[in-house]
C-alpha cells in the first residue's frame, strides 16, 4: 500500500468530520446560501476550484485515497437545482473567474469564458465591449459554466447561437475534453450534460460575439417597444443590441422575482409539447390556450397560462408556492428553512391539479438531487 499524501489524509480527516475540506481554497459545508431556491442543505464537503490545476490535484488525491467511495457532485450557482437537507458528497464548486480574448475581426470577437463568471455581469460586459449575441439572456441568474448544462434561453435566444466549443473535465475518466457546439448534442432545456449528470465539469466555455450593432432579435412580446422606446430617448433611430438588454431586464425584474428577495429557481415546469390534435380540442374549450406551433404536428403549451387557469397563480403549498407575476415560477416564502420534501409536496399539488383540469402532465425543470449526489428520483416526477 502506497503511503497516503497530505491530501489525502486531508480528505479522509475533513470528511470524517463533515466540515469543508480546505484543499486549497474553502467554504462552507453549508449550502443553503449556495441554492437559489434557499432550501435547507448540508453538505458532507465541499471543494471550491480557483484554477484548473486544483482539480487535477484533487482527482489525483480522490482517486488514490480512501474518500474515493464518496459520490462527487458538481455545484455551480444553484439556480436549477433542487438540493437534499443532507448531501452526503464531495461537493466541487467550480469558481474559475476570467474573460479571454482569443479572435478578434471586424465582424465579430471570440472568446473564451471561465465557469465562475457570473453570467448576467458577462452579458452586460459583452454587450458594453460592443460584442453582441448575448442580450436576450440577460438577468438569467448563475455561472457561465452551468449556461451550457440546460442550454439556457429566453427572448427567442438560447445559449447554442452563440456558443463555439466547452472545455470540461470528464469526472469518471479524470481526462479533459474539447467539445465542439455538436458534442454538446443541445436540444430544449437539454444538454450532454444534463443527460449525463455528475461526469462532467465544464471549465471554460468559448463564445463567438458579432459586432453588428443593428443585428438584434426583439420579436419576443414587449421587447421591440420597450427597446424602442430606449432607442428614441437616446435619439437612435432603431433599438442597439443594448436597448434590448435594458428592455429585456425591465421585463424580467418586473415579472421575475429576484432570487435574493424571494428565493425561487426560475422557471419550474417546462412548457409541455402535447399533440396538436389534442390541443385543438383544448383551444375548443378554452379559447385564450396560448400554445406555439412546433415540428411534427406538436404545440408547445405556456405552462404559466395552465396553472393561472387552474387557479393556482400565487398558490401551492405553503411555504412554496408560484409566484403572483409568473406562475411558472415556485418560491420558497421561509428560506434556509424550506427543504426539498416542501418543494415536491407543492409540485405535486400543482401539477395534479392542472391534470386534473387538463389532462397535460408536467415536467419539472430544474434537477431534483438525491441524498448520495444522484439526480432526478424517479419518485419525485411528477
Ligand atoms: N402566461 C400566463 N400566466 C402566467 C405566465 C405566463 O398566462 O402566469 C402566459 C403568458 O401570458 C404568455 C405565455 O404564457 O402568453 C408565455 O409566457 P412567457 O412569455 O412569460 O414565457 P414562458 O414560456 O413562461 C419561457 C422560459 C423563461 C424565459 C421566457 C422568455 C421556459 C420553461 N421558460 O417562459 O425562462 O425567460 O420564456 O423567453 O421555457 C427560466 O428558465 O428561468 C425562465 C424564466
């Protein structure tokens, strides 16, 4: 038997004693601050990364010593996941912080994005260098490195547009990968990394930006007007790519709650794609059904309109209930209190009275995360 490392004993010591393990950087083992959603959660450790070289030493030390029985779990900014009140895993934090430049033309700028950026100050940074494609995102709360896992999207954008390649260490290999935009295999609200939960550990993510500032995407609801209207205070003719952030903000503080003031995880339930047949039959009963037309003879359905009608806007389960401007929206009303189990229960209640109502089941988005690390217990589905 090989004599154990300093950093292996470290592992084995802190994870016996449950607090965080000060590899080389440290934070707290609790991750009821960590989550969105603020609910309850203890974490047998936690590991924050601060460069590349950090979890290669730590996979090192992980894979020779004793801890390497402990299931490891990836955290980023918590903004989707649904977090168990005891974690009983290695919790990686990825924080690397770090804009590069990699390309530069007159038509448009590459560059390469560390996972611990914060992704609305990327935006804002982005569309202030005068490098555009990222607007429509604006104010989707959590870190770049977790942009790609569900493929985020809004306003008629989602993250593919942009995105060129990620670099990710693939956890169960302990070997790091270039993934093209293709590699990724993006699809609505979906990723490689989302099929595949806990392997991978997405580093650095490379974007191409275009610096046409008349090349914006404001078909979506009010965006156009409320653009718009900022184009003409500033005496433009025609809304910039920044005149849509500003209008794209306006609308989501106004119908969004801000995670710091009422924890929630962003939207719940995905929009269900159902067949046309039968939301024609829908539309028969209740004419104001807003569904969107998708390939083969689908529609995809506002879940929001859904649990509005079946009179559930603002209601749920105390504490967690949907939220008075955006039912698609759960919000925890007793942060760092609520737990996982209140979460499910009002899941439950909502998504069985809109079949009730509807016959349209439900899918939960953000990952529901099990005691060992493991998502999505099939349990909890609705
Ligand atoms: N609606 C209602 N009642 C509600 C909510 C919505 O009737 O309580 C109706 C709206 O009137 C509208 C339709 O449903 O006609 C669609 O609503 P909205 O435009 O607000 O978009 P969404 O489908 O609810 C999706 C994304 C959001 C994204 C917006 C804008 C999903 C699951 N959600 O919401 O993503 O910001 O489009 O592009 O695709 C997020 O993931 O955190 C998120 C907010």
């Amino acid at each position: 038997m090989t004599q154990a490392s300093p950093l292996d004993l470290s592992i084995q010591s802190l994870t016996a004693t449950g607090s965080s393990i000060d590899l080389l950087a440290s934070s707290s083992s609790d991750l009821s601050q960590a989550n969105t959603m603020a609910l309850a959660c203890l974490a047998d450790t936690v590991v924050t990364l601060t460069d590349e070289a950090q979890l290669d030493n730590f996979m090192t030390a992980y894979a020779e010593g004793t801890a390497h029985k402990i299931p490891l779990f990836v955290l980023s900014g918590g903004s989707n996941v649904l977090l168990p009140a005891e974690l009983n895993a290695i919790v990686l934090q990825p924080k690397m912080r770090g804009i590069d430049i990699i390309d530069q033309t007159d038509d448009y700028v590459d560059i390469e994005v560390m996972a611990g950026e914060n992704w609305h100050d990327l935006v804002v940074h982005t569309v202030n260098q005068g490098w555009y494609g990222l607007e429509n995102l604006a104010l989707i709360p959590g870190l770049t490195g977790a942009a790609p896992v569900q493929n985020i999207g809004a306003y008629g954008v989602q993250l593919e547009d942009c995105l060129q390649y990620v670099r990710a260490y693939h956890l169960p290999t302990q070997t790091w990968h270039h993934l093209s935009a293709s590699d990724c295999a993006f699809g609505y609200r979906d990723s490689i990394f989302k099929r595949t939960p806990n392997t991978w550990l997405i580093s650095r993510v490379g974007f191409r930006l275009h610096t046409d500032p008349n090349n914006i995407l404001a078909s979506y609801g009010d965006v156009q007007t409320i653009a718009q209207r900022y184009a003409d205070q500033q005496g433009r003719k025609l809304p910039t790519p920044h005149d849509v952030m500003q209008a794209i903000i306006d609308i989501r503080q106004q119908k969004l709650p801000d995670p710091k003031q009422l924890p929630n995880c962003g939207s719940f339930f995905q929009n269900p794609i159902i067949a046309q047949e039968q939301f024609m039959a829908l539309q028969a009963i209740y004419p104001t059904i807003v569904g969107y037309p998708m390939p083969d003879a689908m529609t995809k359905v506002a879940a929001g309109w859904l649990i509005e009608q079946a009179g559930l806007k603002g209601g749920g389960v105390a504490p967690i209930v949907t939220h008075q401007q955006q039912a698609l929206v759960l919000t925890n009303h007793t942060p760092y209190q609520a737990t996982q189990e209140d979460v499910a229960i009002a899941q439950h209640y909502i998504a069985n009275t809109v079949y009730e109502k509807f016959a349209i089941q439900l899918s939960r988005e953000p990952v529901w995360i099990n005691a060992d690390g493991s998502t999505g217990s099939t349990e909890h589905v609705v």
